[in-house]
C-alpha cells in the first residue's frame, strides 16, 4: 500500500474499490489505484479553478452547484497526466472519469443524464 492509499479514509477506499472494479481487466494494464487517485486529485483541481470547488482551512472540501464542461476537464486531465509523465491512455482516463460519474450516481451526488 502506497503512502497515498494509507491516508484514504474508509469512504475514499470504497470509491476507489468501486471505481476500480467498474474499468474492465483488460483496460487496467499499466494502471496503478494510485492512477486512479491522481486522475481524482486532478479533476478536483479542475473544479477548484473552475469556481465550483472550495477548500476550508481545515482541508474541507465543499461542491458547488455549477455545470462542468467535460470536454474542458478531460483536457485538463489529460494535460496534468501528460506533466506527470503517468503512462495513462485517453481511454484510461475517460474509464476513469465515467467511473467516478457512475459512482457519484449511485451515490445519490449526481442525477442520471436522459
């Protein structure tokens, strides 16, 4: 287990056991959780500069209403994982962005798109 997986909290561990198994085997091959992760981190950064996200002092995260632009984010994804020198393909980093859609559905977070 990596240092960034022993600071998950239990509700964190679950989201990313989730999300992990929603990307099919086959998808996974040169993926790490910890990809997973920085994708997650990276797309909080997103809404953060986006206005759609505020952190308290005490490390508290708040979502704010607001529509995203995903086409906007996945680029914005796609860059930070290009800086990092992370060996993720598009289509890993879509799966991963749709996984944690899903999951903030079945969360209640999200409502489901017509």
């Amino acid at each position: 287990m990596t240092s960034e997986e022993q600071l998950m909290t239990e509700d964190e561990r679950q989201q990313v056991d989730f999300m992990w198994n929603l990307i099919p085997d086959e998808d996974r091959k040169g993926m790490t959780q910890n990809d997973l992760l920085f994708v997650l981190d990276t797309m909080d950064d997103y809404l953060e500069e986006a206005g759609l996200l505020e952190v308290d002092e005490n490390g508290e995260i708040t979502y704010l209403d607001g529509d995203v632009d995903e086409t906007e984010q996945f680029a914005y994804v796609q860059k930070a994982v290009q800086e990092a020198g992370r060996a993720l393909t598009n289509t890993q980093i879509q799966l991963i962005m749709d996984a944690e859609m899903q999951y903030g559905i079945e969360q209640g977070y999200y409502e489901e798109e017509d």
